[in-house]
C-alpha cells in the first residue's frame, strides 16, 4: 500500500492536505475558481467553433473535459515521484 501511495497514508493525506490548501489559495488569491476555469475552456472552444469548425468543437471540448481531471492528476503524480 505504501509503494502504490508513495509512502505512509497518513503522510500523503498531510501532503495532499498541504497541497490542495496552497492550491486553493493560490487560486482564492487570483479569484479563480473551477467552475470559472471550465467556463473558460468551454467559451474558447465555442470561439473556435464560431469559425464553423463542429468537429473541432466536440473533440476540444472531450479534450478540455479531460485534461480538467487528468493535468491536476499527473501533476500531483509528478510530485509524489519527484520526491523518491
């Protein structure tokens, strides 16, 4: 269980605790939040679109949905790794 988590689970809670909290702030400082970070990715793929591009605009939206999720995970997974 540790290998797979990258340590003690009660360490990684801490970590990810102490991360999501630097995050958050970070982002409370820039007034950001996520609903407004995917409100963005969704109005620059219709501006796109607005070029006529329907195609374009189903698979920028598939890709922008999925980076939302998979960019914080890989980082996060980046992190854990940089630190063996």
């Amino acid at each position: 269980m540790e290998r797979f988590l990258g340590g003690s689970p009660l360490s990684v809670l801490v970590r990810l605790i102490f991360i999501s909290l630097l995050v958050g702030a970070a982002m409370t400082y820039l007034d950001l939040s996520p609903p407004d970070l995917y409100e963005s990715a969704v109005r620059f793929v219709r501006s796109i679109t607005g070029l006529g591009f329907d195609t374009v605009r189903k698979v920028g939206q598939w890709v922008i949905t999925g980076a939302l999720i998979v960019v914080p995970l890989w980082l996060l997974m980046r992190l854990f790794a940089a630190r063996k």
